[in-house]
C-alpha cells in the first residue's frame, strides 16, 4: 500500500502544481468574496486542511495525539478557514503548500503498511482507515476545489480531463476500493457542464458498486440539473 499511496500522491501532486501555475498570474488582482472564491482561497483551503495532515501524521509517527480541528459551529467551517487566509497573500500561501506537500511525502515514507491500511491505527482516525483519509484530503477534495474553479473560469475541459484521470487511477487503486467514487465524482462533473447523457450513462455503474450513492444522488448539489429528468429520477428510485 505504502509504494502505491505514494505513487498516486506524487501524480496528485502535479495536479497541484498546475493549478497554482494557472492561479498565479491574477492571483494578486482576482476578486475574492465567500460566495465566489478565488484562486488564492481554494489552495488557501486545500493548505489548511493539508497543514492538518501533516499534524496528524507527525503525531501518529510521534505516537502522540493531535486531534482533528475544532470549529464553532461544524456548518461554518468553510467560512472559518476563509475568513483566516483572507488577508494572507498569495506567495504566503504557495509558500505553505511548497512545505506541507513534500512533508506529507516524507511521512509516508515512514508509515508501515499496517498504519496505513488498519483501521484505528492512529487516534486522529476515530476507527477509520489512514489511507483513504489521504486520498480524499489530497486528491478527492482538492480536485473538487481545483475543477470547481476551472469551471467557473471557462476551463471545463481541464475539469473533466481531470476527473477522467481520476475515474481511471481508481479504476485499478487499491483493487478497485475507490471506483464507485471515481465514477460517481465524473457524473458529477459531467453533469455540472452539460454533458447529461454521459453523467446519465455512468451513474448505474456507480449505483451498482455502493448503493448509499443512489440515496444520496437526489440531494446531491452536483447533480441538480438531473433532478427533474424522468431518466435520473428513474435511476433513482430504482432498486
């Protein structure tokens, strides 16, 4: 496990790179406010939780306990982190992620096998499984981030190239563990750029691996332009 995670990390870690190389041009003029994020706020976001990565892996390797962030109010959480980097530059944050990135690499280096793939293995995990933690506060997550931006930004053939390279890498990553959420993300960017039959065509497969993703579908604010097609209703609804 260990060899992969850091193979698909450091791939993960070029799609990092090409996204503050798209930002840093306007990152210091590109207007911010938390209904529409810049640049600078979605890799300030991606650094923040990264930063907590490294926290947690330090004290797992540290056999200590960090914990997980503490915010006011769970539902606010976004805003509590905007609000923190807003007034940080842009060359603080990159600066940051120049750090924690290659850190988080280094740390992986020094998990065992068993860390990464028992679950339990570090406090900080409350029972769940250290891996698929990584993936998603990596890869899952940022992409989200960085494909949401590009969106926005005209740039949806970027988006769905990336979430295509991500359905494929997890097609095959840790024996297939991932592929309903790599099928499941790619509907959802199919479906936020107009390419409804394809969002259409992927979404039984999904359903077919984890059925908790055809309950959570209708409410899913990715798939709202399916919502009031007889075809996706159909979908799910069906058992």
């Amino acid at each position: 496990m260990q060899a992969e995670l850091l193979d698909l990390l450091r791939y993960v870690q070029g799609i990092h790179r090409e996204f503050i190389a798209t930002v840093e041009p306007v990152a210091a003029q590109e207007p911010s406010t938390w209904e529409r994020w810049s640049g600078k706020d979605n890799l300030a976001h991606v650094v923040y939780w990264l930063n907590w990565r490294v926290k947690q892996l330090d004290a797992t390797l540290n056999k200590d306990d960090v914990g997980t962030p503490v915010f006011d109010n769970n539902r606010d959480y976004n805003r509590e982190i905007y609000d923190s980097y807003r007034d940080t530059p842009w060359s603080a944050i990159r600066a940051q992620w120049e750090i924690a990135y290659p850190r988080l690499l280094e740390q992986i280096t020094k998990l065992t096998d068993a860390q990464l793939t028992e679950s339990g293995a570090a406090a900080w995990l409350n029972n769940g499984t250290m891996w698929p933690r990584l993936v998603s506060m990596c890869y899952s997550h940022p992409l989200a981030h960085f494909n949401g931006y590009y969106i926005e930004h005209d740039m949806a053939d970027r988006a769905r190239r990336l979430q295509e390279e991500m359905r494929d890498r997890f097609d095959t990553f840790a024996d297939g563990e991932l592929r309903a959420v790599g099928i499941y993300d790619l509907a959802c960017i199919y479906a936020k750029t107009g390419l409804t039959d394809q969002a259409l065509t992927l979404l039984p497969s999904a359903f077919a691996i984890d059925g908790s993703l055809r309950e959570w579908a209708p409410n899913d604010p990715d798939l709202v332009s399916l919502r009031e097609l007889i075809d996706f209703q159909a979908l799910t609804t069906a058992h």
